[in-house]
C-alpha cells in the first residue's frame, strides 16, 4: 500500500506506477492473525521475533547473528534425527514425487468470491476461509424448515377438507377451497421468495438485500476495470 516506481536502466528516468491513495489504504483487506502469546514456538512470528526485531531496530549485525542461531540450532536438530534414526512427519507439508517439491497440504487455489467470502485466516498452522453461506446456513435452514412444516401441515389439513367434503367418485373433479399448493415442485426460490411459503424472516431477508448490494457493487467495479482495460 506504498509508492511504486518504473526505474528506466537505458537513461535513468523514474516514473510513479502506483500511489495508492487513503482511500484505498483504508480499503484493503484486513489481516488476521493469531495473537502472539497463543502462538507456538515454531511459529513464525515467534520464532524469528528476535531477528525482526533486530531489522526494525536497523541492526543487521544483530538480525544476522540471531538468523544464525536459528539455522544452527535447526540444523543440530536435523542431524540428531539422522544419527537416531528417527523419522520426520511434516505436520502441513506433503512431498509431490512428481515435481519433487514440498506442498502445503491446505492450500486454497480457488478464486476469491466478494458475495461469499468473508474473511481468510490461519488456524493451528491451517488456512481456512470464513464464508457468508456457513456463517447464514444454520438459521436460514431452521426458518425453512420451520416453513416447510406450516406448509405440510396447511397441506394435511387441505386434503383432510376435501375427503371429507366431498364424495369419494367426484373427489377428482370438484375444485376444493383449499388453495395451499400439495406439489414441492411448484416451489421457487426466485429472489429468495418461495411459493407456498411465507416470506422467509426478517433476518434472511436483510441478509440476501445486502448480498445484493454487494453484487450490485461488484458488477459496478468489474465494468469499470473494463473501461480502464480498454
């Protein structure tokens, strides 16, 4: 969220690339990390705390004293478990005998989606991502149940009317004042409304106009990327 600049090598010229304005400082995704004192010794943060603090303080004689220490006491360790025999069992990494390489085994490659995704974050070394559909999942599936059991019921009810109204040889043809829809294929969730159903609670309701407002804001920046990219 700095400067950056287009050094030319042939005459020297410098030129601004990016200068990010506040707003979009402000704008920037947010970073979650897991506080140092819950952290364990070989995180990252915590285990090169001494050399960071080294760089921050502008000591590199004291950073690289501190990275030496590290790399020693972890090659020490490598060579006991040689000497004994033991062996190694990554906890987060898997080794791909194809490419020979060490991959982290939660990896997330998919695309990130502004309607559904909330947050990323680490936890217990694992990467995992906070979405909007989880987080809404549970209560939107109570309130449609709650729905689908009214609607059952109306249903029952309906049927019940009509076997007891009417005789059983015109019970096909005569129409009933009952008019709760007994098929679920007549449902629809257009716009989040369902036939049949009442409208879903307050709370879905606010949920899905604020996703569409975020869908509405995203559409709105994609075709201004595509204005810029023209």
């Amino acid at each position: 969220d700095g400067e950056v600049h287009i050094n030319e090598l042939k005459n020297g010229n410098t030129e601004m690339f990016w200068n990010p304005t506040s707003e979009v400082r402000r704008q920037r995704l947010k970073r979650h990390i897991v506080l140092f004192e819950e952290q364990t010794d070989f995180e990252s943060e915590r285990l090169w705390q001494h050399v960071t603090s080294a760089i921050n303080k502008g000591d590199q004689h004291k950073a690289t004293q501190e990275k030496f220490v590290l790399e020693e006491e972890q090659r020490n360790a490598a060579r006991e478990r040689r000497e004994s025999g033991a062996e190694w069992k990554p906890l987060l990494f898997q080794h791909d005998a194809g490419t020979n390489e060490w991959r982290y085994k939660y990896e997330d490659l998919r695309p990130w989606d502004p309607l559904n995704d909330i947050a990323q974050f680490e936890k217990d070394g694992i990467l995992q991502t906070m979405e909007r559909s989880t987080r809404m999942s549970n209560h939107e599936a109570t309130c449609i149940n709650n729905q689908m059991t009214r609607h059952k019921r109306s249903a029952k009810d309906c049927r019940r009317r009509k076997t007891s109204d009417q005789p059983s040889n015109h019970s096909q043809n005569t129409e009933s004042s009952c008019s709760t829809p007994e098929s679920v294929q007549e449902l629809s969730d257009d716009d989040g409304k369902y036939l049949g159903f009442e409208s879903l609670c307050a709370q879905c309701g606010k949920e899905m106009n604020h996703l569409k407002e975020i869908h509405s804001a995203v559409l709105s920046l994609q075709k201004a990327q595509q204005d810029i990219h023209r």
